[in-house]
C-alpha cells in the first residue's frame, strides 16, 4: 500500500476521510490472548469509543491500529487493519510511516521535557528534515490554533511545555499529533489524568477534530463515550460484543452484557 | 482481635502489642539513622585527615615545579609533571570510555534483546568487580611486554576500569526516563536513533554527566592499573606524550610514600589533598553544568 498516495495530499483541505477496517484481529502478549477475532470498522470522519472494563483488551486493540503493540517485547498481532483498504502490516510499509499516519494521544499527557512548547510540536515535523523556518512556525502555529492552545501559549513558546497545566500538556500532545497531520488519530483515556474542566476542553476538541480525522477513543468513563461518540464499541475479554450508534448502545443494547455494564450491574 | 464488643477507649488503649511493634521501628530508626551517620562521617574524616596531614606541604611550588632530586634523597621540587600527567591519562581514558558506556547503556536499554541486555549487564558487573591490578597485569602483557610503559598503555588500562562504572550508572540513568516519552516519540513516527538522540539522552543528560564524573573520580586515584603501565619515568621534566611513560599522581604518591624522607611523606599527603580536590570540584563543576542547562530550559 502507498500510505501517501494521491487521496492523501487533499485531505487536510477537504473533509475527505478516511475508513479504519480491522478484520479477524487477533492480538497476543506471549502466550497471553489479549484481543479475540475482533472485526471492526471505524468510519471516516467520525468518533467511535471503546468501552469495557480494564484489561478487556480496548487498548491492545487500539494499539494494534498504528502497530504500537508490537513495541512491547513478546508481543505479536494477527488479522489485518486496513486504512482505506490499504494493509497497515504489509511488509513493505515502513512502520514509522503508519504511525505519522495514524497519530496517537496518551492517558497521561507526555510531552518532551527536555523541549520548549514550540519544540514539542515541532518534534515530529523535524523528522522529515525539511520543514524550517516560516514553515516550521506555521505549521507549529497551525496545530496549536487547531487545539485552542495558541492564545494561551504564543508569548511562551519557548517555556518548557511541562509548565503547562495537565489540560493545556494533554492538548500540546494532541497539537504535536495534528502537526504531522495525520489521518486518523487514536486516543487512549486522553482525559483520565485530567480534572473536569480540561476533561471538557479536550472533549469539546475532539468534537472539532472529527471534521478532519477519523479518531478512535478508548474510555474507562461511558458519559464521556455518550457526549463525544458518533458509534460504540463495546468489549469484554478480549471480545467484540457489539458495535452501534453510540445512543443504542446506552439505551437499547442487543446484548444483555453490554446492557450490565452500560447500567453499572458490572465492571 | 478481641471478641468481647469492643467499647472504644478499650480499641485505643495501647496494647503489648503495640508497644513493641513501636520499640522495634524506633530501633530500626535509630540504626538506619547512625549508619548514615557513619556513612558522611568516613567521608569527612577521610578528607579531613588528608587536609590536615597535607596542607603544611602544600604550596605554590609543589603545584608549578618539577620533581627535584636533592643530594640528601628527597624531593625538593614539585609534582607539576604528576598532575598534568594525570590530567593527560584521565582524559583519553575517559574520551574513550565516556562515549563506549553511554553506547553500551543505549544499546542494552534501547535495542537489545532482554536476555542479551541481562548478559551484558552481567558482564559489566563483572569487568566492574576484576581487581584492577589485573587489569594493569593485562595490559602490562599485551601493550608493554615487546614495547615500553607508556601513557597509551595507562590511558588504556583506566578506561577499561572506567567502562563498566560509566556503562552501569549510565544504565540505570537512561532505564528512568519514562517509558510514556519513548512512546511518545515511537507514536510520532520518529525513529528509533531519533528518539535517543532526541528525547532519551536530552532527558537523562543530568545523570549522564554524574555518571562521567564517577568514572573519571573512579581512575582518577587507582594506582594498580598504573604501576604496571606508566610507572618508570625516564626523566623528571614534563612529560606530555602519552607514547612514553606519563608521571602521574597516584603513582608518585607511592614512590614518595615509600621513600625515608619524612618531607616526601609530607609530599605524599599533600599529592593525595591534590587528588581529592581535583575529584571534587569536578563533581561540583558538572552539578553546576547540569542545574544552569537545566535553568536555561525553564527560561
């Protein structure tokens, strides 16, 4: 697959999206089977959560996505993800290259400390080698417009960005995400390390974000599943045990599990 | 617990039980307390003593002369070429064992397999626990038995001293930068090299620097290695080509040590307070590097 083929060069400008597919994943720590044949889409231009209760395997399958599960040693994937049907596990694709197409933003906000504000956006731009300059500072100025952090950061872009607060250093990493403009943006409990009102913040952003992205949410807290998700996905052991628009799912589950956990009888 | 319905000033009241579980933390208190007491108080002691038997030899020209040989034995120059000998062989022993254990500390803790990076880690703990006199018998056999002593010969023998001290402390430096940045920079797309050179080495430099400054501490003052290697000193001008053998201080601290002159002993000392001195005002010229880089960071 050609991650970098001609769909791709327009999409920043137009609301063009882009489809996640995985089918028959299976995902493995060892001997341990942490995702089941688990098939799945993720459509463009939408926000789809993962819900279930810890260790059911909502991160591993996310992490499947921009093949960061393979970074833990032991661990292996088996199925296939397909970003516009293209193979994301297709041998001739350099992995590094999935991932500044598939972006991703972690539960604890992790920007670079030893990097300025300005430095932590730029870092992935840098690695293309070309970006200097007026470039580099829109670009940088972009995705910070892009998370609402510009205001609160133009006149101090050269602090650390660990003197940020909790809220404003998850929205720095979801800026250095953007700035390498991805495709698809993948978010593991983004806000679980945050206080309310940077909970609110960066859910009202996603929101934003969906015209551009097609952005997959893992969360441990299903109002925030309910107030960001346009579908559901519902796991338990490893398992897919439903997917559907996120309001069914909270209100009308086929599936008498997901109806225990949506209404707090488990997990 | 009692079985009787416990009324509340019976739950409070102090119990043998209690008692004694409190003796015994206030004794594990006061252990811990007077170990680390003893601890400093070496350290102190030790750099007193030294100062004290060291200071009335200490001058000008002990730091700027030449060794002088008067007719009565004894020296009554210098150690100038000592010290600059020393500074020429603790510094090519760490130009080349600095970078080699910040290499060996990225390799094993970024790219190795868990099991190659155990035995790695292993081996390092091992070359760390070889008597150093070894190492100088080592390389006495390799590099001086043909040849001659010489600087190279020395430099050689204190940084594979230096290697695993530098390798090890490094190790444990660059394991706790966390594994979120890594992730960080693994999730941007970036490279592997990247991300060291990038985000791991910027975020464990404060401990890559402490982690220079114990090797070079560690060879500064060892002797056995030198013995062997860079101990015969033709003459006693400065020396500055480390192709012959380079005066140096330990080695003189030794020689002066053993010689009957009470003003050599006095020497001795005062070569030794040289020693230590050196060793820390390197320790505070690299924390005062490390906390102004870091100052400049927070803007």
């Amino acid at each position: 697959m050609n991650v970098t083929d001609s769909s791709r060069s327009e999409t920043t400008a137009t609301v063009s999206g882009h489809e996640v597919v995985a089918e028959h994943l299976n995902a493995y720590y060892g001997a341990f089977h942490a995702v089941l044949d688990v098939t799945v889409t993720f459509p463009a231009n939408e926000v789809t959560a993962i819900i279930g209760p810890s260790g059911c395997g909502k991160s591993t399958l996310v992490r499947c996505i921009n093949r960061m599960h393979e970074e833990v040693p032991g661990a292996r994937a088996e199925g296939s993800i397909t970003l516009d049907g293209h193979d994301i596990y297709d041998p001739a694709i350099d992995v590094t290259t999935v991932r500044r197409v598939i972006g991703m933003v972690f539960q604890k906000p992790n920007p670079f400390p030893t990097m300025s504000i300005f430095d932590n956006v730029a870092a992935g731009l840098r690695l293309a080698g070309a970006k200097r300059g007026r470039d580099l500072h829109d670009r940088v100025e972009q995705a910070l417009v892009a998370v609402g952090l510009w205001d609160e950061v133009k006149d101090r872009l050269g602090r650390p960005g660990i003197g940020l607060s909790g809220g404003q250093q998850q929205r720095l990493c979801i800026a250095r995400t953007v700035a390498v403009e991805p495709e698809v943006i993948l978010m593991d409990e983004p806000c679980s390390a945050l206080d309310p009102v940077g909970t609110l913040r960066i859910e009202e952003l996603i929101d934003e974000l969906k015209s551009r992205y097609t952005i997959v949410i893992v969360t441990h807290n299903m109002q925030q599943a309910a107030r960001v998700a346009n579908s559901t996905v519902f796991m338990l052991d490893g398992e897919l045990v439903e997917h559907g628009p996120t309001a069914e799912i909270f209100t009308q589950p086929k599936d008498e599990r997901t109806e225990r956990y949506v209404t707090g009888k488990f997990g | 617990m009692a079985t009787a319905p416990p009324e509340a000033n019976v739950l409070l009241r102090k119990t043998a039980g209690t008692r004694r579980r409190r003796a015994v933390s206030r004794a594990v208190d006061v252990v811990c307390t007077v170990a680390a007491l003893a601890a400093v108080a070496v350290l102190l002691l030790v750099i007193a003593s030294v100062a004290v038997k060291g200071a009335p030899a200490l001058s000008l020209r002990l730091l700027t002369e030449n060794p002088k040989v008067s007719p009565f034995g004894g020296n009554t120059g210098g150690i100038a070429n000592s010290i600059v000998g020393s500074v020429i062989l603790v510094v090519i022993a760490s130009v080349i064992a600095v970078p080699m254990g910040v290499m060996v500390a990225i390799y094993t803790t970024e790219f190795a397999p868990p099991k190659v990076a155990t035995g790695i880690r292993f081996a390092l703990d091992i070359l760390t626990g070889i008597p150093t006199i070894v190492i100088g018998v080592f390389i006495f056999s390799v590099l001086v038995v043909g040849a001659h002593q010489s600087g190279w010969a020395g430099a050689i023998a204190l940084a594979i001293v230096e290697l695993p001290v530098v390798a090890r402390s490094d190790q444990e430096v660059l394991a706790l930068v966390p594994r979120a940045l890594h992730e960080a920079g693994v999730a941007l797309g970036l490279k592997r090299w990247r991300i060291v050179l990038r985000v791991i080495l910027p975020t464990a430099a404060g401990g890559l620097i402490t982690g220079a400054v114990l090797g070079v501490a560690r060879v500064a003052g060892e002797t056995a290695p030198l013995i062997f290697t860079t101990s015969v000193f033709s003459n006693l001008g400065l020396t500055t080509n480390p192709s012959a053998a380079l005066p140096n201080i330990p080695v003189t601290i030794l020689s002066l040590s053993e010689s009957p002159s009470p003003k050599d002993h006095a020497q001795a000392w005062a070569a030794a307070l040289v020693l230590i001195v050196f060793v820390l005002l390197l320790s505070v010229t690299a924390r005062a590097v490390h906390e102004r880089s870091r100052a400049k960071l927070r803007g």
